[in-house]
C-alpha cells in the first residue's frame, strides 16, 4: 500500500533481540539431588590394568565411563573423552 | 517535534532465546584441536595423598582440577565436581 505523507513515522518496527540462553550447565541428569558430584577412587582398589572414568556426566555408568562420550560429541561438535587411570 | 524515517515513539520489543547448533556442548576452550581430549594417569606415580581431577572442562589447570567448578556451578546452576584419586 502507498503511504501518505506522515504516515512513516506511525509505521511499527520490530526489533528482534537475540539472547543466548544462559543454561550452560554440563550436568543434566547424574545425582542432581547432590550439590556437588564428587567421586573418589581409591586407586591402590583398582582391578583392570586400565579403568576409564567419565568427563562428559552422559555415563549410564557414572562415575565410569561407558563410551556415552561418543554419542555426546558427535551430537554436539564436542570432543571430550574419558580420564584413564592406569596401575602401570 | 517531527520524527524522522526509523525514529519510532515505540518499539515493540521480541525477544528470542536461540540456541547455537550443537549447544550442548560441555567443553568450550580445552585443547579443541583434538579430536576427543582422553588423559592418563599412572595411579603408582602420583604424589600427594589426594589429587583432584577436573570433569567441568573449566580448569585452567586441566586434567587437574582447579577448583573453577565453583564458579561454574555458581554460574549455571550445575552441580558438578572433581573426581578425586586417592592413595589410601
Ligand atoms: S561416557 Fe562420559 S567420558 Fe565416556
Ligand atoms: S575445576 Fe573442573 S572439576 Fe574442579
């Protein structure tokens, strides 16, 4: 439509505001009952040679791993992994 | 006063929470030229009697934990921690 003179100044203006979301938690599920999740190993128990422990909290198994890390990173563009504790 | 073109008494203001694709991701800045971050730990050299290791991938000294879950917990509402290697 063609508008008259004075009209423009009435014309509505959408401004869009862009917000990133502030919810950068990494824990959505594991011990959230917890205030903080901490684990320890006492590492003189260990059983296998080699026992990988989680760092992405997606384990079914946490505080083990599970290779849930796998899915989590290409889900995501992510690329975190496991700490392995190794007796030798 | 006359109002110039883009100079609007009012604005109507819509604000959108976006989320970059693949968002979920927990680790930001840690060693992102690797393909998955995997860290070791001979359980038979370590040192102290506890020693925290970070799983909130904000540690300025990671794979150790710095104590930097705090603010992230803070910061996020998360409940994350470290897991901590015990000798005895
Ligand atoms: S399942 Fe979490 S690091 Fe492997
Ligand atoms: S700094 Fe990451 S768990 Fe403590």
């Amino acid at each position: 439509p063609v508008k008259r003179a004075g009209e423009v100044g009435r014309k509505k203006q959408r401004v869009v505001v862009v917000r990133a979301e502030g919810g950068g938690g990494i824990n959505p599920e594991i011990r959230k009952n917890e205030e903080k999740v901490v684990d320890s190993v006492v590492v003189t128990e260990l059983s296998k040679n080699i026992t990988p422990y989680c760092r992405c909290w997606r384990s079914g198994t946490f505080p083990l791993c599970d290779g849930s890390h796998v899915k989590h990173n290409k889900a995501n563009g992510d690329n975190v992994g496991p700490l392995l504790l190794k007796k030798q």
